[in-house]
C-alpha cells in the first residue's frame, strides 16, 4: 500500500531549510488548521448556523455572508500566530500589520465563492505568501513573481489543499478520520490539449469583440478555425474550476467586459488572479490578462481587479493572440464589426 505522507511530514523535506522557506512553512501550516476548522463549519451549513447575510459589505461593495466574516476571522487569527508581517483579506480594507519583524506578507481571500455555499457547491480559501520587502505596505505592491508560495483550499466533495511550493505544485486531501492533510498527487501538471472552455456566457453582450470571437471559434467546433469541438463548463467559483482545469485541462476566462465595474475585469489580482497564476504557472500552465502575463503585474490599490485567462498553456496563448489586434477593447463593441450572430444571442 503506497504511504501517503501528511502535510507537516512533507512540508519537512528537503531537510535543509532556509529561514524564510521554514517561515513559509509555518504559514501554510497555521493556515491549514484555520482550513480544517473552516471545512468543518461549512460541512455542518445551516446546522452551524452560518448559511445567509451578515447585513455588512466588503471593500469591494459586495455583501459579505455571515460566512465570509467567520472565514474572515479564522484565517486573519490564524496568521497572527505565524511569522507574517502583514495580512491582506479581501473583507478589509487595507493590509492589517501583524508582526513588523516578521518576513512574510500574506493576501487571501479566506472564502472565494461564498455565494455558492447555499446551493452546496465547492468554495474555498485563496493565499499568495510573498517575503517582506523594505517596507510592509510595498511589499503587497509588488509584481506576481515575488510570490514564494500560493495555494487553495477548496472545501467540496472532499477538502482538499492545493500548494504551490519550491516550483512544484502538489495536492493534498484532509483524511475526516484523523484531521490531517495528507498528500494525495505529487507535481500536477496542467494537461496541454483539453477543448474545454469556462466562462459566464450571460455576459456576453458585454465582453470585448475579441473575447467574443475566441469563444465563437471554440462553439463552431469542428467545422471551425479551431478545427476541434469544445465543452464548455462554468462552476461559478474560481477555486473548483482552477481544481479541475489541474485535473483535466481547459481555460477559464473572466475577461474585462463593458459593464460599469467591469472594465478591469472581476477577480482581484492580489488574493485571486496572482496565486492561481503561480499554481498555473508551476503546473506548466499559464495564466493572462489578455495582454500582460499576470504574474508580471503589480496592484496599484490593494483591491485591484484584473482580467483572468488561466490554464493550459496552448489555450492561453491562442486567447492572447486575439488580443494582439490593435481593436480597442469596448469602444467598438456594439459596431458591426463585433455584430456577428454567436450562439448566446
Ligand atoms: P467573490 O470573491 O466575491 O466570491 O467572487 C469571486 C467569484 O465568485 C469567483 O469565484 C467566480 O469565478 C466569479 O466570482 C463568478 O462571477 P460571476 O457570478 O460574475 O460569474
């Protein structure tokens, strides 16, 4: 029977640690108690009495769920006992300072995808570690590749840890017997060649004409420039399709589109759009916004959003390719040019 070593077992090896890789350590370790309690509560739903509003809003103007303050909670207590100078968390405002000695920075998104919890779909935690630069604050303002580790908890049909560390990406489950993660598949890498695409198609009166024809060459299928067919999947929650575009392949797209609020996109590139990219990245994959690899893009605001094209690296390329014409993104959008009859409308 293959061993199956636990997290702390194999966060251990290699022996030889350096200060800031035993600091990292610790992090993703105080994170995945926090993670354990987290799957807990949300496992018992309306039973913990956590299912609904919490009446508040987040920085972002997006109501938050009585959930999201519990998340919100768990993961910011559980990083004040680890060595991290500052925190990020989507539900405040501006980075909290925890340990000005200390040599790590954290953003996460302690529940991506709340809104998903009353309908029973998977959600989960999002976390970017990068060391500390000069000063604190800076630090956060960094470009993606400054990230020395990221994962995801994704809290599903089984809650699982997907972690990003020292250039390899590794996925480890939580045994509900002994409330431990124990690693379940060593060194992921993102299949190359999967026709499958995840976008919300509702919105596509909005998206750029660029956007609109990569999604048209995928549902031409066969008899199309991309010459294959495509199935399409959309989860509505970043983690459970980051999970399967690992396990599978495919790309996901939430592009900027034309809604007020949406010019940049929807998800946030410090705590959303850089850890999946460095789990992308690191699983062979690739993660764009269409125009700039997002790992090389810094935040100007703490809560900056950004466009998010993620996963196999062929499928991601031939998105940025569209981008390359000179077209503007939305001036243009309702002009003739983009009035090609697509199959949403
Ligand atoms: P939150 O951070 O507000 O939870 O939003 C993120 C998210 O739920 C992603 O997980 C998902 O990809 C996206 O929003 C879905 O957005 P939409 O409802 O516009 O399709």
């Amino acid at each position: 029977m293959e061993i199956r070593p636990a997290l702390h077992a194999h966060l251990e090896w290699p022996t030889q640690h350096s200060p800031l890789r035993v600091a990292t350590v610790a992090v993703i370790e105080a994170l995945a108690v926090a993670a354990i309690e987290l799957s807990r509560i949300i496992a018992a739903g309306p039973l913990a009495g956590i299912v609904g509003e919490s009446g508040g809003v987040n920085p972002d103007g997006d109501r938050q769920k009585t959930i999201d303050i519990v998340a919100d909670r768990l993961m910011r207590d559980a990083l004040r006992a680890a060595p991290v100078a500052a925190v990020l968390s989507e539900e405040v405002e501006l980075p909290e300072t925890l340990d000005p000695d200390a040599p790590l920075c954290v953003a996460i998104d302690p529940l991506d995808g709340s809104a998903n919890l009353e309908n029973n779909i998977s959600i989960g935690t999002i976390f970017s570690i990068r060391p500390k630069g000069n000063d604190i604050i800076s630090t956060f303002f960094e470009p993606g590749t400054a990230q020395c580790a990221a994962g995801c908890f994704i809290y599903g049909p089984q809650t699982v840890l997907v972690l990003a560390l020292d250039q390899r990406v590794d996925c480890f489950t939580l045994d509900p017997r002994t409330g431990e993660f124990v690693l379940t598949a060593r060194d992921l890498r993102v299949a190359q060649d999967t026709p499958e695409f995840a976008i919300n198609a509702s919105n596509r009166r909005h998206w750029s004409g660029q956007v609109r024809n990569y999604i048209d060459e995928c549902l031409a299928g066969v008899n199309g420039e991309r010459g294959q067919d495509f199935n399409m999947r959309w989860i509505g929650s970043l983690v459970a399709e980051a999970y399967r575009i690992l396990m599978r392949g495919g790309v996901f797209l939430y592009p900027a589109d034309a809604r007020q609020g949406y010019r940049e996109g929807r998800l946030r590139l410090l705590y959303e759009a850089h850890p999946i990219a460095l789990i992308m990245e690191w699983a062979g994959g690739a993660a764009s916004s269409g125009r700039s690899r997002i790992l090389e893009l810094s935040a100007r605001t703490p809560h900056q959003r950004v466009p998010l094209i993620m996963g196999s690296a062929r499928a991601v390329r031939d998105v940025d390719a569209i981008h390359l014409t000179v077209e503007p993104l939305f001036e243009s959008s309702d002009a003739p040019l983009f009035a090609r009859r697509g199959l949403f409308r």
